[in-house]
C-alpha cells in the first residue's frame, strides 16, 4: 500500500510540475483587412487597404487586385498603401501576409482610353510620314506582327500602310 501511495504522490508531483512549466508560446495574431479606400479607380490609382496586425516587413505581405499583383508603395502594421496595376480589371482585392491570404472586398477597375493622331490630320489623300499624310474616311485599322497599321480608306478606295518609322 506504501508502494502505490508512494507512486501515486511521485505522478501527481510530475504531473503538477509539468503543467506549471512556463510555456514559450507567443499568442499568434490574426491579420485582418478592415476598410479598402477607394474601391474603384483607374490603373496607378492609389488604394489604402486598412486593417490589423499586417506586419511590415515588405518581403512577407502581397496584395492582388483581381489577382494582378500590385506595387506596394508604404506599409505599416494597420496600414497597406498600394498602385492599382495596369489591366487589372474588375475583381477582389486579396492581400497575403506571411502566407494567410485575406480577402478583401470587389475594386472596380475604370478603364482609360488615349485617343491620338498618329498620321494625318485633313481630310484628302497623300502619302507622307505622320501628320502629312491624308486619309478620307478611314473606317478600319489592323495591326499585323511588325506592327505595321493597316487603315482602310473608304473614299479613296485603298488600304493604305503606316510603318512603326511613321
């Protein structure tokens, strides 16, 4: 009876020490994404992605618009600034941090056309580099594997060729 009450107490002992040993286990946060301002824009829009616990090491933390990475331009542990990339388009907002990805809400991509004269600029018909030349009612363009343009022009009934040199 001695023996079993001698191992008893030698367990009960163990055990107690055991569960009173100091743990080194650090609580682990949760990053967490709270606001994306603003939720639309064009491409090189800057958009403020607010939250918690982001961390700011710039090694561990991507952000994606409709899974397009983006530029980071500042970081700080409640704060991601980025750059909308160019042909991003329309779709969620996904930031990783050390390997958890959080989903962020819908960022509307605006997209942005350039409209610009690269040859003529009057109507008629003349060859010529750039402005010089002339078109009358130009109506299609195609663009072959040199980059040449093709523009159809109707009125003079011919399908003239611009070279990338103009």
């Amino acid at each position: 009876m001695k023996t079993l009450l001698k191992y008893t107490l030698i367990l009960f002992l163990g055990t107690l020490s055991y569960s009173c040993s100091s743990s080194d286990d650090t609580p682990t946060t949760t990053p967490m994404i709270t606001a994306i301002n603003p939720t639309s824009g064009t491409k090189t829009t800057i958009v403020t992605i607010s939250g918690k616990d982001f961390g700011i090491d710039t090694n561990t933390i991507q952000v994606f618009f409709n899974n397009v990475e983006a530029t980071l331009q500042t970081v700080t542990n409640t704060l991601i600034k980025v750059e909308v990339p160019v042909g991003a388009g329309t779709g969620l907002v996904k930031v990783i941090v050390n390997g958890t990805e959080l989903v962020g809400q819908e960022f509307t991509y605006v997209l942005t056309t350039e409209v610009s004269t690269f040859a003529g600029n009057e109507s008629g018909y003349a060859d010529g580099e750039s402005i010089e030349s002339k078109f009358a009612l130009p109506t299609d363009v195609a663009i072959d594997s040199q980059d040449n343009i093709y523009v159809a022009d109707r009125s003079n009934h011919r399908i003239r060729k611009i070279t990338p040199s103009g």
